[in-house]
C-alpha cells in the first residue's frame, strides 16, 4: 500500500518530527503552565514574561487596537508584537492561557528544528548531517564547561553534578564572563516569538534553494507565500526581517537564477510593508549606532575578538570554515549569504542593549552548524580512524549545551494568582473598561497588567530596551505620586490620559517613588481597597471632578 511505502521510504523523518513535537511540547510546558487560576512561570523565564503576559492579556481581556505596548502606552508599539497578538487571540476565544501560549511556542520551536533538517538534507543528499545540525542547534558547542568545571573539578561526581545543576556555568556578560548568555535553550523558552521567526526565514531560504536544487521555477502559488512571510516579519520580528533583506540581497548577487523571482517578492514585500517600516523601523532607527566589538568589553583588539569567538563558538570556529571549503557550491553560496549577519552584528548596535544583537549571531550559527555538521560528517565516513576521531568531537561539540540543559530541567515553576484567585485582578478586569490606562504603584506583574490594562510605566528596563522616552515618562510618574497638592495630583493625571491609579502600602524595598499613603487617603476615594494585599484603586474621573 501507499502509505506503506511512504512510511518505509521516511521513517526517520517521520520519527524525527514526533521527537521534535514531544521535545517541544515538554521544553515549553516545563516552563510555563496554568492551573487552578494560577500562571505557574519558571525562574528563568520570570523576568520576560512579566513583560509578555502583560501584552498578550492586553489583546485578550484587553482592550489594544491600534497597539500600544501596554508597559508604555500613549504612542505605537515599537516591539514585534504579532506573536503575543496570537496567543491574545486564543486566549479570547476560550484557550486556557498555557494552551494558547504553549500551543503556537511548540509549535514554531518543532517546525524550526525540522526546517533545518530538510534544509540539512537538501544541501548535503543525506539524512546524518541534518540529524546533527538539529543536534548542535539544541546543545551549544561553546567553552562554558570549563566555567563549569572551575566550580565543580572533575572527579567521579561529576555526571551526578551535571544533572542536578540548576545555574548556567557561564552568562555573559551578566555575570562577568566572556561564554554568552544567549547560546542555551533559555532563549527560545523566554523569548517564545523567536522561533516562528527563524522558523519563517528558514522556510523562505529553503523554498529557494529547492528551486536551485531541482531547476524547477517557483510559480505565483509559492512566490505569493514568501511574499506573505515576508510582510508578516515586521510584526513578528523586525531583527529577523533585517536578516532577511541581507539575505535576499546576498541570493540576488551569489545566485543569478533567482534574480527575476527576488526582484518580484522585493518589490512586492516592500509594497505590502512599507506603513509597517515607516511606523516601526522608521521610529527606532536613529538608534543604530556604530559599536564594533559587540559584548567585548573595550579597548577591542584582534586578540580579544578571536578569544572571545573561540570561546563563544567553540570548535566551530574551524569546523564552519573546513565545512565551507568541503562543501558544495550551493551550501558556500549559502554561508556566504549569512556570513554578513555576523559582520553586521560585531559592528553596529541597533537598540539601547547591545546584547540584543544575540539574534543575528543566533541565526548565523544555525546555517554554520550545517556546515560543522557536514564536516563530522566526512570525517566520520574516514575509515575507523575517523570513526574513532568524529565522536569525541562531536561529545565537545554539545557538551557545554549538555550542562545548560539541566538549569532548565532542574527549574521548577513559581506561581502567581490570577483572576478571580487574585481579588485585585478579578475587580480590575470586571470593573474597568478593556481600554483603561493605570498609573501604576508597582512594577511586575501588577494587577492591572494581568488584567490585560495598560500601565503608565512598567519595569523601566523594558521601555528603555525599545528606544522610548523614559526619562520624561519617570518624570511625570515621580511627580504625580511624590506631590502633596491634589489639584496638582489631578492636573497630571488628565494630562496624562490616565482613568485610573493605584497606591500601595509596599514601603521603600521598590524602585518607585515615595508615596504618602495617607495623604492619598485623606484626599482621595478608592473605588476598591484590599485589605490583604494594601492596594487601592482610584478613578480619576469621580476623584478629580
């Protein structure tokens, strides 16, 4: 029968891609889930979610169209927001908030490790070295077991040390060292958009290879959805739609087949995305800045640059270049096509945090792995010598990713009460309209932003990492809570578009202003007092009348 054969001829595909999916779905419920009314997030990932859960309930219970970031409303979103914008609306038409999350998460991060198995396979006519670049994508070859082993030496323990670890040998520069904080899992686990982003540039790169591969043309019917992805990339992740256009134009030049099909999808992508660009790219470019080095801390020298890549890349950094020069003309095309995304990000910085450039060398060393893969791989097929020779090395390969792998297995969920377990955020979403601003008395996770309201001012780090106007926004948040005039009080709050505020009995352990608890008793009337959890919550509109 047909699907007999079907099976025969692709088992191992079809093995890999339930693998992919099951790996998946573990590695992005084991991070985040949702039971009982409570948002169970892991240590690890707490910091990012306490901005994303605020942005997907903002399009679920909430009330953001056009799209503000609901951290720093008042103006456009400048953040890529398309992802979470899915996640709101299935969490809005009646998904449990870690289904919705999780399901697309797992989803993207499993198309992703099969897109880079077929693009394997297509490059090379062999199913081993895509296996392997899957492999090297999961666990980093770099240098950070020799942090690891700083702080445990080497002795019969040492597996058992291994699998109870909780803490990343080595993040940079976070803390202090030169191995990158951005090479393990934890990125696709924090920053769940990633991947269906990867997963798109990937799909394109593979549609037009295949076309190079097999001489066939690519009709409207496989143009139109490249052209499609391709639009959606401002939305879904604007550093990947740079990747893109430096790819695309490097296909232009290195394959001259595909010039005609690339003229077309340019000029029509940019058609489609230019009050995307305008909107998006166009607020933040004056943020590009030249800063060669990247996380290298200065003087920079030649010295410390190869260090710190040798260090960060491990064997890569000759297995990439062996793997060019075995390969064939199409797979050098290819590399050569990448290779600026690595120039690019060692020169300039294109937000406030230069470590957000981890994306473009993310990318980069996902199409070098396929090259490191293809060189094991001629050294395997050596005769026993090169047996012997390929497997110690690729154990050096994954050995670091190996030991990053157990701070996230070994993670274990925190909770936070949502509604109606948390009486704060069941009040504020059944008695506030979707589209409510907040002045808001307490950064993460407040109430108001898991109720899917916009804050005036969330954790500053966000808004500041996106190029926004921080120090006038802090300006007018301090003054607001530290005077003692109430017309005052009122005269800001209406300036600054605000219908409700909070205040909280929290004392001086946060980073916000000093604020009079009793002045704002005596001189306001809440709308809503907790008694377990000391906030209140004003109107503007019956209080400054």
């Amino acid at each position: 029968m047909k699907w007999l054969k079907i099976l025969k001829a692709y088992w191992p595909e079809i093995l890999f891609t339930l693998a992919a999916l099951a790996f998946s779905r573990w590695l992005m419920w084991h991070t985040f889930d949702y039971q009982d009314g409570f948002i169970y997030i892991a240590p690890k990932a707490w910091s990012d979610f306490s901005a994303h859960i605020p942005l997907i309930r903002s399009f679920s219970w909430g009330k953001n169209w056009p799209p503000e970031y609901p951290l720093f409303p008042g103006e456009p979103i400048r953040y890529h927001f398309g992802f979470y914008l899915l996640v709101g609306w299935l969490e809005k038409i009646g998904l449990p908030l870690d289904w919705a999350l999780n399901l697309p998460s797992l989803l993207s991060f499993a198309a992703m490790l099969i897109i880079v198995y077929l693009l394997g396979k297509l490059l090379f006519k062999k199913r081993a070295p895509a296996f392997l670049a899957v492999i090297f994508l999961l666990f980093n070859g770099s240098w950070s077991f020799l942090e690891f082993f700083k702080l445990y030496p080497l002795s019969w323990q040492t597996p058992q040390v291994i699998f109870k670890n909780n803490v990343f040998p080595s993040f940079g520069p976070y803390d202090g060292k030169i191995v990158s904080a951005f090479w393990n899992l934890n990125i696709y686990t924090n920053q769940r958009h990633l991947a269906l982003a990867y997963f798109c540039l990937l799909l394109i790169i593979y549609l037009l290879l295949k076309k190079i591969r097999y001489q066939n043309k690519l009709n409207w019917g496989q143009i139109l959805p490249i052209t499609l992805i391709l639009s959606l990339l401002p939305v879904l992740h604007k550093g990947v739609l740079i990747m893109a256009a430096v790819i695309l134009a490097s296909f232009f030049v290195y394959f001259p087949k595909l010039r005609r099909t690339l003229l077309v999808i340019g000029v029509t992508t940019t058609l489609l995305i230019f009050p995307q660009l305008f909107n998006q790219l166009g607020s933040s470019a004056s943020g590009i800045a030249f800063r060669p080095g990247y996380l290298i801390p200065p003087p920079l020298t030649t010295a410390k640059f190869a260090n710190y890549w040798f260090l960060n890349l491990g064997l890569s950094t000759m297995f990439i270049p062996l793997g060019f020069f075995l390969a064939n003309q199409t797979a050098k095309k290819l590399f050569l096509s990448i290779l600026p995304l690595f120039a690019i990000a060692n020169l300039f910085q294109f937000s406030p945090e230069i470590a957000a450039n981890h994306k473009l060398f993310n990318f980069f060393l996902i199409i070098g792995n396929l090259l490191s893969a293809w060189t094991i791989d001629r050294l395997f097929t050596k005769k026993i010598w090169g047996k012997f020779l390929a497997i110690p090395l690729i154990f050096l390969m994954i050995f670091s990713g190996i030991i990053d792998f157990f701070p996230i297995k070994n993670d274990r969920l925190g909770g936070i009460a949502d509604a109606p377990k948390n009486p704060d955020v069941a009040w504020i979403k059944n008695h506030t309209p979707p589209d409510a601003v907040f002045l808001n008395s307490s950064y993460i996770f407040n109430p108001a932003s898991l109720a899917g309201r916009k804050i005036f001012l969330g954790w500053p780090y966000f808004p500041w990492s996106m190029g926004y106007n921080l120090a006038k926004r802090e300006k007018a948040f301090r003054s607001i809570y530290e005077s003692q005039n109430k017309k005052d009080i009122c005269r800001m709050l209406k300036e600054n578009k605000l219908d409700y505020f909070t205040i909280e009995n929290i004392g001086s352990s946060r980073d916000l202003p000093s604020i009079n608890y009793i002045f704002f008793q005596r001189n306001f009337t809440p709308s809503y007092s907790s008694s377990s959890t000391d906030i209140q919550i004003f109107e503007v509109n019956k209080n400054c009348s």
